[in-house]
C-alpha cells in the first residue's frame, strides 16, 4: 500500500461526507416508491441539509474539536458548506470553498432513479453497463474517471500550501471513495469491490495519517462520532438507486 500522488506531505487528511440532505430523503422516497423521477425543487447546488443533517454536522463538529484541523476545503454546495459551518464554524479553522469538491455532475441522468433511467434512457443504461461506473461519463455529464483528475489537481496545490498540515474535505460520497483510491493507490477493480460492498454514511470520516513517507489509513466511513453525540447514522444508498443522483 503506497500513497497517493500529491498527498505524501500532508501529515493527515480526512473526507467527511455532507449531512443528509432534503435531496437524500426525497430521493430515497423516489426510489421506495417506483417512481422515475426524483422531484426537487432546487438544483442540486441549493439542496439544503435536513433537521437530521444539521444535527449529524454538530456531532462531527464535536469530534473534529478534539484535534482540529489547520484548514477545511469545501464543496460550493450548500449542504456541504452547511454541513463545514456547524462543524467548524466556530472553531478557528480556515474554511476555503472550492469548485473542484462539487458533488458528480450526472448530465441526463440528473434526477432520474435507477427505474427511470432504465425506462426513460435504456440506451445510455445498456452503455453505462458495458463501460462500468469508472468511466461511464453521461451525456453532459462525468464519469469517476474524470472527477479524479480535479481531485488530483486540488490535492496538490493542498500539500504545496499546507505541508506537513492537517487537512480535511466536506465533499460527496464519490469524493470518499475517489481520495481512498488515490490515497491507497488502488486499481479500478479494487475501487470498485469497495463501492459495490459500502455505503456512504451521511457524515461518516474517513481519514489517513502519515506513517513515514506512506499516508496510512486510519479510518473509512466511521460514524461512532455520531452515536457517541446521540444522532442517527443514514446511508442514502440503502435504497436501489446505482444510476440516480443523490444530492
């Protein structure tokens, strides 16, 4: 196990997954119910968190107060700067958006659920079988392949401006998997076994260390913080949605 490319100064780097989102329980509720399409109001940039999610943000603030990090990069989307605010607000840790944390752009697919995407699109659903998540890019869209390369580039203008720093991300669930791929050096076939057998947990850490010249991991999708505060873990991929956005 090595490191990633850009991220073996860094003394500790850890992914937080946004709060549950109006957007998840909408969602979630679209995919229960057989619907095709996934009726938000907002574009997904706006989706705000859930009372839940609020809640979920301050228990990962209360864990994150023990040791805090030097600095937080953070999706533009609101429910992941919501999710950094409570977290860190108001703790004296630089918050620094950037554009390249955006969640997945999924073009066409854009609030479709798995049952629309196969009814409304069965021919990009035949593509995106054939081609595999990793590098399945829908129309106006993209595929994991293309997110790493913004992921790459962020993660080294962040060793260059925090060297030997603490660093943490509020980001998306792809980004979890995405920076465990680049963290670890994983190969597609290992990245995706991983996906297919985890589910995100809204605010779950992941987290790795420095070890020598190696970045390590310490922790993947962990959500102790959250019952230790008292607060209910979700996963928004309980449901069958592999093609649908989930906000």
């Amino acid at each position: 196990m090595g490191y990633g490319v850009g991220m073996k100064e860094l003394q500790w780097l850890a992914v937080v997954r946004h709060g549950q989102s109006t957007g998840n329980v909408t969602a979630q509720a679209a995919e229960e119910g057989g619907a095709e399409v996934i009726e938000i109001p907002e574009r997904d940039a706006d989706v705000p968190l859930s009372d839940l999610g609020r809640e979920q943000a301050a228990a990962v603030g209360e864990h994150l107060g023990r040791d805090a990090p030097d600095v937080a990069v953070v999706s533009p989307y609101l429910r992941t700067r919501q999710t950094a605010q409570l977290a860190l607000g108001d703790r004296g840790v630089p918050l620094i958006v950037d554009e390249r944390l955006r969640d997945r752009e999924l073009g066409i697919l854009d609030l479709l659920t798995g049952r629309g995407v196969q009814a409304r699109l069965p021919d990009e659903a035949r593509r995106r079988s054939r081609l595999g998540k990793f590098y399945y890019r829908p129309p106006g869209g993209e595929s994991w392949a293309d997110v790493l390369l913004r992921l790459r580039a962020l993660l080294r203008e962040v060793r260059e401006d925090y060297p030997d720093g603490r660093v943490v991300f509020f980001a998306h669930e792809a980004t979890v998997l995405l920076v465990r791929y680049l963290a670890e050096r994983l190969d597609e076939a290992e990245l995706m076994a991983i996906a297919h057998r985890t589910a995100i947990a809204n605010c779950s850490i992941s987290s790795w260390r420095r070890e020598g010249d190696l970045l390590v991991p310490e922790a993947f999708n962990a959500v102790d913080h959250l019952h230790r505060e008292g607060t209910r873990p979700t996963k928004q991929e309980d449901v069958n949605a592999a093609a649908s956005h989930h906000p």
